[in-house]
C-alpha cells in the first residue's frame, strides 16, 4: 500500500513536470526538443515501481497462502518472482520453436492453471507473446490475453480521460487503444456468458488496430469435440458479441444433439482471426481471394496450434464457415500439414476454383446448407440473397458447395417441421431466421454435421 501511494505521489509530479516541459518548449524555440527523453524516461521509472508494487503484492499474497505465520521458504518467493516468471517462460518466446517444439517444453517450466494469477502481473510485451503463442495452453493464453484486454481498454479510457489536459503526455499507443475501445469493449463484453454453459476464454489477441481475437465457448485445453466458426464479409470484432452469441448457439445446438451420448466435452471458437473484407459497395474486394488467402493461413496456423497442444489427446476438429469464411476456411483447408474431421459451408461465397471439390478439401467429410436463393433488395427477408452474388461475381471462387458435382453432403435450410426457415444471409438475426439463430433448420443440421451424425441431417 505504501509503495503504490508513493507512485500515485510520483506519478502527480510526473504531470506537473510534463506540463513545465510543455510550456517550456512552446516558449523557447531554440531548445532541442527531439533530443530530451527524460519525460518518457520518468514514465519508464514509474512503470517499473508499479511492477515492484505487483511484486510486492504477490509476495504478499504468497506469505497469506502459506498461512501467514511470519516464515515462506525462499524458493516460495522466487516462485513467485515476476523477474524469474519472464525467465522461464523466454524459453517458449525466444528462439522462434513451432507449435510442438513449444508443446514439448512447456511442461518443463512447471507452470499450471493455478498460475493464471501469476501469469497476468508479467510485462505487456511477455503477455503480449504468450497471449497467441501456437503451442501453448489455452488456459495460459487467456490469462495472458484477458490481462492485455484489460490494460489497453484502461489505457483507452485513461487517454480519453486526459484529453485536452495541458499536462497530458502524448501516447501514440494510448491513442490507438482510444480508436479501438469499441472493438476492445465488444471483445470484453463476449467473455461474459450471460449465465449460459460453456465456459469462456481468450484464446487469441492481436495488436492489431482494431484487433483481431478468438473467444473459445468450452475448454480447448480438455474438449473432446472442437470447432472452429469462421465469419464471412464485414466481421470484425467490434461486433465480437454477435459472433460469440453464435457460436454459443452451435455450443448448445450440439449439447442438444448428443443427449444421451457420452460426451467428454466440446468447445465451439467464436474465431475472428482475420481481416475480413467490407461489404460491397464499399470495397470489391470480397469478390477476390486476397482477404481468403492471408485469413486461409491464420486459420491453419490455428489449427495446427491445436494439433500440438493435444497431439497426445486429440479432440475430434470441424471447421464451420459462413459466406465469405467458406472461401477463407477453404484456404486453410488446402494447407500442407492440416487435416480436420469436418467442414460444415454455410451460404458459401464461393469455393476457390483452383480446389477440385470436396475431394481437394483436407477433410474427412465435408457439408454444406444454403436457404433459397432470392433476389437482393426485391425479396428481403425470406431467403439468401447474398451467397450466390459472391459466386456470380467472382472470378476466383464460383463454386457452390451444395452444388451435387461439387461432392459435399448436402442439408436443408429452408424449414422442416417444428424448425424455422432462413431467411436472411447472416447468421444471427434480430427475428431469428439466420443460419445460426436458434430452432431453424440449419442450427439443427449443423449440430449433427458437427458432432459426426450425418444420418440425422435433413436433407
């Protein structure tokens, strides 16, 4: 306590000797003022008090643990040592190891989920790494990347805080994190369940402006059934929460569809891992593959991270895309080194032409869905009218999916008895008829394509 009072008291004389400096130079327009970096160093100096106060803090935390009776081994404190945290885990963060090398050593280092603490209070640039480290625990990555989370949507409001305060100390980060605060709070606000199963974690977090993420519905470290959701044109994260409630309605869909079954657990990832492209007019560019091929080699990166977190217990792997993320997934799909049991297209915007059917796909089964195709603008609200323009217009990626030549097992989307019918191109839908809106025909079949049921689907 006493020594986070003594930084607040430093950081209030650090603002008071930013605003001199500033009124100084707007002043005196001989002095060097590229050349001066004591401002920032100041601003350094309290950086690093606020990470003695964390180790402080920790200590502290570890003398309660042990029962707070006045003595703690010394390899207790080192145990819980940021320094010595950094250390260790530069194993996995330096070096440039892939995805298995990573998996191989991290058990070396010692570190389990009760270190999710522990692993928050690191630097921003070890939380940064190790929040999308490929071969690392999931449950250490969350740690890392909810950390990160938190501090750039501090540093966002903090930003806005100052605004306009002579004493303010530019921060071109901050400044960032300020554009972004948006996306940060609609990723934040995806964490939060709303009470329904499936418990959430943060998988993935780039620094990326705005940044890209992955919020996994279920335990990627222990699920026995996992899959990837892959958005279409227009996805970003700051609309995370609408995917994310999506993807939880594919969790429950196939919680529905293997009642009675025995199940080791599942986990669905709301994954928006890559740029996607705007929607026309503004751009045309969802009608070419470049937005698909950089997406394509995320996707495979992602899930050959998985492969080496759980190559002693692999989980079965599907791969469910939707309109312009069928194209995206395709990619990844054709990638050297990855193989999924499933790929599930939903209202393709077009399969690569270069890929020969579902045959050239690296998947054990492929499926696709798609609503009746209507007319843009004249039949609004009571079918796709979307999916086939992506193909039509396109030079690289015409092929429909549940077109019989292409080869893929095709299910219905248009309404069967007890189950609604599409009616729109998304997924998620405030009257409930998108892909992945709950009760309609398509969330059904999905649920059985993505649990290995095939002869439950409705054609």
């Amino acid at each position: 306590m006493t020594s986070r009072a003594n930084d607040s008291a430093a950081e209030a004389k650090a603002k008071a000797l930013a605003s001199s400096w500033a009124a100084f130079t707007s002043s005196s327009t001989w002095v060097e003022v590229e050349g001066c970096t004591f401002v920032n160093g100041y601003e350094r100096f309290l950086a690093e008090n606020r990470a003695d106060a964390a180790w402080i803090d920790r200590v502290a935390d570890a003398f309660e643990r042990a029962g707070g009776d006045g003595s703690l081994l010394n390899t207790a404190i080192d145990r819980v040592n940021d320094d010595e945290l950094v250390r260790d885990l530069s194993r996995v963060l330096d070096g440039g190891a892939g995805p298995a090398e990573i998996a191989a050593i991290w058990p070396d280092l010692g570190l389990t989920r009760e270190d999710a603490t522990d692993i928050a209070l690191l630097p921003t640039s070890v939380l940064r790494a190790l929040g999308n480290l490929e071969g690392a625990p999931y449950w250490a990555r969350s740690a890392a990347n909810i950390e990160m989370l938190d501090r750039r949507i501090d540093s966002a409001t903090k930003f806005l805080d100052d605004l306009g305060r002579p004493d303010r100390i530019y921060d071109a980060a901050a400044r960032k994190d300020a554009e972004d605060l948006p996306a940060l709070e609609s990723i934040k606000a995806a964490m939060t369940n709303n009470d329904r199963k499936g418990k959430r974690s943060l998988i993935s977090f780039s620094a990326d402006h705005p940044p890209l993420a992955a919020v996994s519905i279920g335990d990627l470290d222990q699920a026995s059934n996992v899959t990837w959701a892959v958005p279409g044109m227009g996805s970003s994260t700051g609309k995370m929460t609408d995917w994310s409630d999506a993807a939880q309605n594919v969790y429950d869909q196939q919680g529905r569809a293997t009642v009675g079954r025995h199940d080791d657990g599942r986990a669905v990832v709301a994954w928006m891992g890559y740029k996607a492209p705007p929607k026309p007019p503004a751009s045309g560019q969802v009608f070419g593959t470049a937005y698909a091929e950089d997406g394509g080699a995320k996707l495979a990166a992602s899930i050959k991270g998985l492969d080496a977190v759980r190559q002693n217990d692999m989980p079965k792997v599907n791969v469910l895309a939707h309109s312009y993320g069928t194209t995206t997934a395709s990619y990844a799909l054709t990638a050297a080194g990855v193989h999924v049991d499933s790929f599930t297209a939903i209202a393709s915007a077009g399969i690569p032409d270069r890929i020969h059917g579902a045959r050239g796909l690296h998947a054990d089964m492929v499926y696709a869905g798609q609503a009746q195709v209507v007319k843009p603008f004249i039949e609004h609200w009571s079918g796709d009218e979307w999916a086939a323009v992506g193909r039509d217009l396109s030079s690289e990626h015409t092929q429909d999916p549940t077109d019989p030549d292409f080869g893929a097992t095709t299910f219905g989307a248009d309404g069967a008895p007890g189950l609604k019918s599409v009616r729109d191109h998304a997924v998620h839908t405030w009257y409930g008829g998108g892909y992945l809106d709950r009760n309609t025909e398509s969330l059904q079949n999905i649920g059985f394509a993505t649990t290995d049921q095939p002869g439950r689907l409705i054609k």
